[in-house]
C-alpha cells in the first residue's frame, strides 16, 4: 500500500514525462484494451471461493480434485482469449482511427507483447485463491509487493537507457511471468494440496460453470468501468483524455489499494460464519461494523485530504495544465467512502453463493456507465467520463445494499448508523478546518501539499479521537502509542 501511493507520487510523473502523453496514452489504451478482453470468466472467483470452503472443513482430497478440474478450463479460457485477441488486434486500426499510422503501429507491437503475456499467465490465475484460502497471507502480499518494485526498476533502468514504451511492456510482462513461477515454488513448498490434473467430475465441473457463469457477467460488467472507459475515450477523444482519465484512474487505484490491502483476506472466515454460525447474517453484521469502521477511518481521510490539498497535490505532481485530473479523481474516489466499508459484505455475497444477483447489478451498472460515457465525453472529455463512473457507481451501491438487505439479511440501519453516524460531524469539521488553513497558509509546491496534508491529518486524528472512535477503538490507539 505505502509502495503504491510512494510510485504514483514519483514514478507515474517520471513516466508520463519521459514517454510523452502520446506514447503515455498509448500504454494505457493498450492495458485498457487488453484488460477488456482477458478475463478468467469466474473460474477465479471460483477458487477463492471453494479453496475457502474445502480448507475450512480441512478436506485436502477435494481441493486436490477442484484444482485439477479449474487448470484444465484455464487452459481453454486461454484458447478463447487467444483468438479473441487475435481478432481484436488485426481491428485496430478500424477500432482506432484517430490515431495516425505511426501511433498505430506502435499500438499494434504493444498489443503484441501484453496479449502474449496476458493469455500465457491466464492458466496460473488460482495461485491468488490457492495461497488465501491456505490463509498464507505474508507469501501472497510479499510477492505481490516484491513484483511490482521488480517492475518499476526494471522499466526505470529501460528508460534511462533510452529505450521506450515498448520496453515499458515488456518489463510488466517479464516479471510477470518470473513471479508467476515463484508463487508456483512457494505454494508447492507452503500448502498440502496438488492439482490432481486426471481427476474428472461432470457434476462438480457444472457446479463450477454455473457459479463462474453469473461471475463471468460480473467481470464483464466491471471491466466496462476502467477498461472500456479509456477504450472510449481513446475511440472519441484520443490520447490526451486518455492521459488525464489515466492519471485521475491511477489514484483512484492507489486510494483502492488501502482496501485491498484487506479485500479479500477475510473469506476463510466469512466461509466458516456461512457454515458454522447459528446466526450468520447477525455474526456477518458484527464483522463487517468492525471492518467497516477501521476502513472508513483510512478511505475517510484520504478523500478528506484530497479535496482539501487535492488541488496543489496535482499541481505539484503533474503541473498546472493537469489541473482536471483533480476533479477527476475526486469524482472517482468518492464512492469509497460507501464501497470499501462494505467490503465484508461483498465478500460474504461471494461466499453465501449469491453471485447471480452481484452479477445483475454489475450489468446495470455498466449500462448506466457506458451510456453515460457515451453522452458526457464529447462535450466534457476526460471529466464527463469521471462523472459517468461516478453515476454508475451510486447504481452499484443501491442495489449491492438491496442483496445485503434481502438475501443476506444484513441490517442495514444498524451498519450506516453505527459505522457512518460518529464519522460524519469530525469529518465534516476536518474538510471546513482544511479549507481555513488553505486560505491562510497559500503555500504552492511540495511544502504546500505537505503543510496542508499535516495539518489535516493532524486535525481528522483529532475530531476522530473525541468524537468517533468507540471505547475499543480508543484502547486499541492506546496500546499502539505505548508500544
């Protein structure tokens, strides 16, 4: 998380600077693309989901039996996503028409090397569910973090020698591939359970199918978000939009990582609640009070922070003429403030076999947001894109709260009181206090982001300490000081 909000303070800068915003656009046109169209169709939350299951009940015999089955679909979804691929990259040109031959070709060698690594990785897409469902949490967060510092030096030494964005693509793919062998090494020394590649079962394959089917909707539906939002804009708008949309998308992604940190590493547990508790949805609603809390609490002062330093952040990092990208991340950071505290929830959907009703309300989000997209960015570029996701995004949340309320039986009153009802009057004093210390202390640059993010911190850290923390909370702050 801390690597993440460090690189895209001083990497994503140096590399937009050093490419240019064509070459820049260029790279995220091409991830955009690619991202659309490589997909595990659910099998992935398939994993997560029945690893958790089997490794609750310590049945090792069954996992070896469901993994046997998934890495053989892989290895037909790799196929599928290979022709598809093929497809796409010989369209191109047709799909892409404002961009000139030059732009083209290089799109077309970009398209090259990330399809190539994308459709290689595919089969390997349960080594993520395989390593949480052991709960072997520090291998899979390690590797992750090691990878992208790989990366980012990798492509760091590339372009100080005077390569370009091909080498860009090319760094991801390589060490990409590297770990993926790593994590292959590490979960056969670290977990009891082997694919069992000869095992075959018709009726657990069409148990898979059906719950991978409704998810394979689902991520249909999600990648319409930010990856068919920059395929768009690049179609209507070209790459400048791209790039402001890319940089605004990029701390949307820094700001989501603090959630991730925690997504997801909760399903062994939820899967034991499902299958143990005498009263589920009234344990879930604990669990998710608590992790909802601690998760406001971090999402909360990020976006308090950024719309009060928000505007001389971007100034500092990027420079005046990138001042849209402000309005644009704010657009797209606010629905975590209701998505990320309700992450349990999410989670517990997944684990509860409600997939089919996640699923449907992922497509009218999408609906809403590509027809949106559509409208808002002619005469609102990269901003009426923001807005569309932020639209869709108000769609999601009412209807995920409607499947928390209904199928799992969540009481929702007791969540939005007890979780929101403390933090809103701190949070509301911290962003009127920030705006007083902008306007007194207009200091520009680094030391102006650094001087107002302080004293908003320090000033959240205290309405929070008075007014929202719980009895609990407050011990917990107190044991860590005194550490």
């Amino acid at each position: 998380m801390a690597f993440n909000a460090v690189a895209g303070l001083l990497y994503t800068p140096w590399l937009v600077r050093t490419l240019g915003d064509t070459d820049y656009g260029l790279y995220v046109i091409t991830l955009a693309v690619i991202g659309v169209f490589t997909m595990d169709f659910g099998i992935g939350a398939a994993v997560s989901k029945y690893m958790s299951m089997y490794c609750a009940i310590g049945d090792d015999r069954r996992a070896s039996q469901f993994l046997g089955i998934v890495y053989r679909m892989y290895a037909i979804v790799a196929l599928l996503v290979a022709l598809t691929l093929t497809v796409v990259y010989f369209s191109l040109g047709a799909i892409y028409s404002r961009l000139s031959p030059s732009e083209i070709e290089t799109l077309r060698v970009l398209f090259i090397i990330a399809g190539t690594y994308s459709v290689l990785s595919l089969p390997f897409m349960p080594q993520s569910g395989i390593l949480l469902a052991h709960e072997r949490l520090v291998v899979l967060k390690s590797t992750g973090l090691i990878q992208k510092i790989a990366t980012v030096l990798l492509i760091v030494v590339a372009l100080h020698n005077g390569m370009n964005v091909r080498a860009v693509v090319t760094a991801n793919a390589v060490t990409g591939l590297f770990f993926i062998l790593v994590r292959a090494v590490l979960i056969r020394r670290t977990t009891n359970v082997q694919p069992a590649y000869t095992y075959k079962d018709r009726g657990l394959r069409a148990e898979i199918l059906r719950f991978s089917g409704w998810t394979t909707l689902g991520l249909i539906a999600g990648r319409m978000i930010f990856n068919t939002t920059p395929a768009l804009l690049g179609a209507l708008s070209g790459p400048a939009s791209v790039v402001i949309f890319g940089l605004a998308s990029s701390i949307e992604g820094y700001v989501y990582s603090v959630s991730e940190a925690l997504n997801g590493l909760f399903l062994p547990r939820v899967s034991r609640i499902i299958a143990t508790s005498a009263d589920p949805s009234g344990a879930i609603l604990e669990l998710m009070i608590r992790v909802g809390r601690i998760q406001l609490y971090v999402i909360g002062l990020i976006v308090v922070g950024f719309i009060v330093a928000g505007p001389v952040f971007i100034d500092a990092w990027m420079g005046p003429e990138y001042r849209s990208v402000y309005v644009c991340a704010l657009l797209l950071i606010l629905p975590g403030l209701i998505e990320m505290p309700q992450q349990i929830g999410t989670t517990a959907v997944v684990a509860a076999n409600h997939v089919r009703a996640q699923s449907l309300v992922g497509v009218g989000m999408a609906v809403v947001n590509v027809a949106l997209v559509l409208v808002l960015v002619g005469p609102f570029g990269a901003v009426g894109a923001a807005a569309a996701v932020l639209a869709a995004s108000a769609i999601r949340a009412i209807g995920m709260n409607t499947v928390y309320a209904r199928l799992l039986r969540i009481d929702l009153r007791s969540f939005f009181v007890r979780t929101y009802g403390s933090w809103i009057t701190p949070a509301a004093i911290t962003v009127l206090a920030g705006f007083l210390i902008r306007g007194q202390v207009p200091i520009e640059g680094w030391s102006g982001v650094l001087l107002q993010a302080t004293a908003v911190t320090l000033c959240y850290a205290a309405a929070m300490y008075a007014l929202a923390l719980n009895d609990d909370e407050r011990n917990a702050v107190k044991k860590a000081l005194h550490r």
